[in-house]
C-alpha cells in the first residue's frame, strides 16, 4: 500500500511507474 501516493502523483509517467512495480513485486517474490 505504500506504493499508492506514488501512482496517483505518477499518472504522467505510467508506464515508468509500472516498470518499477513490476521490479518491486519480482524482487518480493524472490525473496
């Protein structure tokens, strides 16, 4: 949920922002 802010203030930059989600969430299922 800590993510939230971060996609609403980067609605200009989907497609950056979905790139590092997508990071962040391989990186956790790594782990």
């Amino acid at each position: 949920m800590r993510d939230a802010p971060f996609l609403l203030i980067g609605e200009g930059t989907s497609e950056i922002q979905k790139s590092i989600i997508s990071k962040r969430l391989l990186d956790e299922y790594r782990m």
